[in-house]
C-alpha cells in the first residue's frame, strides 16, 4: 500500500517540528519524510511516529551548511571526512526510526565538477552502500534540476540511472521527483513505465511553480495510473510549497487517498484475472 508522506520540511512549517507530525495525521497523511530531524532525539520521534500511526518515508544526509549555500556533500572533493560524518549520523538515525532510505545529498562542486567531483561522489557513495550493509536502509539519490539548484551534480534522471546502474537497484533506488522531472522535459507517463523498477520514493510538485498538484500544468492522473499500472506501493511524499496556507493546499489529499486505493486494487484485480 502507497503510504502518503508529508515532506514536514515544506508543509506545516509555520508549526514547531513535533506539532507538524499532528497536523500531518490530522490532514490524512501517513506517513512524514524531513531532511533533517536532528533536533528532535530518535527515540521521541520514533515514539511520536507509533502514537500518530506513521511511518518516517525518508531522511537526507550530508546536507552541508545551509548558511553557506551547501545543498550537499557526497560530490565534494575536499569534504569526504564530513560526508561520512554526516552519513554515519542519519544512517543511525534511520535504523532507529525504522527509515527505509537515506538520501546523501550531492552538492553543487562548482569548478571542481567533472571526473573528481564524479569519483569523490562514486566514493562517497560506495562507502554509503557498505553501511547499510546488514540493515533495512537503503540509498536514494535524487535528480535536482538546474532550475531549483544551479550546478548540482546529480542535475538529471539519465545521471541518476547511470549511477543506480553502477551500485544495483537493491543498493541504491532513485529519488522521483515530478517537479524537476518536469523541468527537465521528462514526459513523466512513459518514463514510468520504462523505469518504474529503478524508483523508490516520489516526489509530487507541480510545475511550474513547484506548489501542489492543480496549480500547474502535470496530469497527476495519468501518474497515477501509470504508477497503479506499474505496481508501485512505495511512498508518495508531498515536496512543495503550499500556495494557500498548508490546510488549504492538501484539499486535494482525500480524492488521491481513494484515487490511489481504487487503482491499486484494480491492478491486484487484474492480475488475478490475467
């Protein structure tokens, strides 16, 4: 069953960390996902998701210094010591809030980028892979589009797959997010369909705009169609910025939690008849 993930980062931010879990249940969601969640202990936020009936979809690692303009480490030639810092901290995080995925981030490596930034990044996540070796973490690594982060390393979904290909899907799964799919030209509907098995968590947005779904031009019904038609059950996390206030940006949520129910059960249907 899909799990419904509010990127708690993006949404409810006007509330405290703890009190957007709350609101999120309250909403429908059923599940959260931040990036960063270091102020709250693991073991209260594990006792936080139990008492809201969550689970916690997804976490990064080696974000970087925000006050610098860092949107990751894992690309950066002269950062590894702190990428496995960082990384050893969400991994033990993510074991104990029973987090499928840790998404190390890959930065933007500037005049450094090419055949270095490639190989510190292929290292930095090889040391990742070996980590979650013997536990239920996986990797995510997510293609950010030029449009959002000028420069990023991992910028495209072709990049993504490459990478993916080097480590094995049961290693490390991609990151798909509509918003910089869109951006990047990507036709969301036949990607699905050719790639679906390389996906472990999505990201809805729409484009332009980057707020929620309807106020831009994704068809998010033929998405989800092509995800029901696929088999996908992993997490849908909510990633954009509310142009209402957040109570108002998710009206749409009932409709895609029996939207998304009705197809799935369809496509169990349908099997058992084939």
């Amino acid at each position: 069953m899909n799990r419904l993930s509010a990127h708690i980062g993006y949404l409810f931010s006007e509330l405290p960390l703890l009190e957007r879990l709350e609101a999120a249940a309250s909403a429908g969601f059923t599940a959260i996902e931040h990036p960063s969640p270091w102020g709250v202990p693991a073991t209260e936020m594990r006792s936080r998701l139990v008492a809201n009936g969550f689970s916690f979809s997804q976490l990064c690692a080696a974000v970087g210094d925000a006050s610098k303009g860092e949107k990751g480490l894992a690309a950066l030639a002269d950062r590894e010591a702190d990428f496995r810092e960082s990384f050893n901290r969400a991994l033990d995080y993510a074991v104990a809030v029973d987090c499928p995925f840790v998404h190390p981030m890959a930065g933007v490596p500037g005049n450094a980028a090419g055949a270095a930034a490639a190989e510190t990044y292929h290292r930095n996540l090889g040391y990742a892979v070996e980590r979650t070796a013997g536990t239920n973490v996986k990797i995510l690594i997510e293609a950010i589009s030029e449009v959002a982060v000028p420069g990023y390393f991992m910028s495209t979904l072709e990049h993504a797959s490459r990478v993916q290909d080097i480590f094995g899907p049961g290693n490390l799964a991609l990151l798909l997010d509509t918003f910089h799919a869109q951006a990047n030209g990507i036709d969301l509907v036949p990607w699905i369909g050719a790639n679906s098995h390389r996906v472990g968590h999505i990201h809805i947005a729409d484009h332009p705009g980057r707020h929620e779904p309807g106020t831009g031009s994704i068809d998010f019904d033929a998405l989800l169609n092509a995800l029901a038609e696929q088999g996908y059950e992993g997490a849908i996390g909510f990633e954009y910025i509310p142009s209402r206030t957040t109570i108002e940006s998710v009206a749409f949520l009932p409709l895609w939690t029996q939207l998304i129910g009705a197809k799935l059960q369809q496509r169990r249907q349908d099997r058992r008849l084939a």
